[in-house]
C-alpha cells in the first residue's frame, strides 16, 4: 500500500542520515543485510563487503578481536541477547577509529526471523581527551615528585652546614671572648 511504501521511505531516509552506524541482517530466506554510510565511515568497510566477517576481522583491531568473538559467541549461544563493548577499527593508513559496539539479537514479530542489529557511535574524540587527561595527570605527578625530591635534597644541603655552625657557634661560646665577640657568637646561635 501507498502509506506502507511512505513509511518504508521516511524509515529509510533516517536509517541513511543517521550518524550512528547501523547494520541490520535477517536469517530469513533472502538473508537481508543492510548497512548505513556511518557504518561504512566508521569501520572503513565498503557497503558491499560490509557483512563479510573476515573483512570485518581485518579491520578490528588485534587486540580487541577476541573481545567482540566472545561477544558474538555468547548471542550465538542464546546466553546473552545482546552484547556491548569499546572496540577500535584500523582505517587504511593506520588511523584508528573507537566505537561504543552494541549488538543486539531479536526475532522479527512479523516473519519470525532472527535478526542482528548493530549499532555504533564513534567515541574517537572522547578516548583521545581521556588519554590526554591521562597524560597530563602523569606529567603532574612527575612534576610533584621532582619537586618533592629538589625539596628534600635542598633540606638536607642546608641542614646540614646549618648544623655545623650552630655546633661551632655553641663550642664557641664556650671560650673565653671579648664582649663583642660573645654578642656576635650570641646572634649566631639564636639565629
């Protein structure tokens, strides 16, 4: 019907404009897979390779391969029915892009298929503040330290002849002095 095919429209244009990565693959007959542009923009996979896992191995980042694994087998196994993690894609000459991944698993009420929809938000901009922040606050502590350390060394540079003088000082008065000297051995050990 015509307002069917309006809604289909209006729910697609959203799905095209959205900033959030999405992709949406149906276990049905026709195996339906869908992905937006900021899918693409995110992962740096073509639309057309997009649902091609090992593509989307070799984009993920090393380290976090297992992470998203474990997540998908949890869901393949009914345990979970969604799963959410920070994951990281290498884009073609080494920039690394950050993406909160939620991955969620539902049957489609009308059909009874199972369905995956995926979602992403780049969180590049946020991880790279923190590190920042992270960076800034070991320089802080860095700087304390050396602080620190030039105070208890400076200390320890005065203590020490300070003491000597106080001691001489003390030996000093012990002597016999004119009354000027005695003033003057005086000031030195009350100073």
């Amino acid at each position: 019907t015509e307002d069917l095919q309006v809604e289909e429209a209006r729910m697609r244009s959203v799905f095209e404009a959205s900033p959030v990565g999405l992709a949406l693959r149906e276990y049905d007959e026709n195996e339906e897979r869908m992905v937006n542009p900021a899918y693409s923009r995110l992962t740096s996979i073509p639309t057309k390779d997009a649902h091609n896992e090992t593509v989307f191995r070799q984009t993920m980042h090393p380290e976090d391969l297992l992470r998203w694994e474990l997540m998908i087998k949890s869901i393949d196994s009914g345990k979970e029915m969604r799963g959410k993690d920070e994951f990281r894609f290498i884009h073609p000459g080494g920039r690394v892009v950050w993406v909160e991944y939620l991955h969620r698993r539902f049957k489609n009420p009308a059909s009874g298929a199972r369905q995956d929809v995926v979602a992403m938000v780049d969180i590049t901009a946020l991880k790279e503040q923190t590190q920042d922040l992270i960076k800034s606050k070991e320089q802080a502590e860095q700087a304390n330290l050396a602080k620190s350390q030039f105070l208890a060394m400076m200390s320890h540079e005065i203590r020490t002849p300070m003491n000597g003088v106080i001691g001489m000082a003390s030996l000093l008065l012990e002597t016999e002095q004119t009354q000027e000297q005695r003033e003057c051995t005086e000031t030195i050990a009350k100073s």
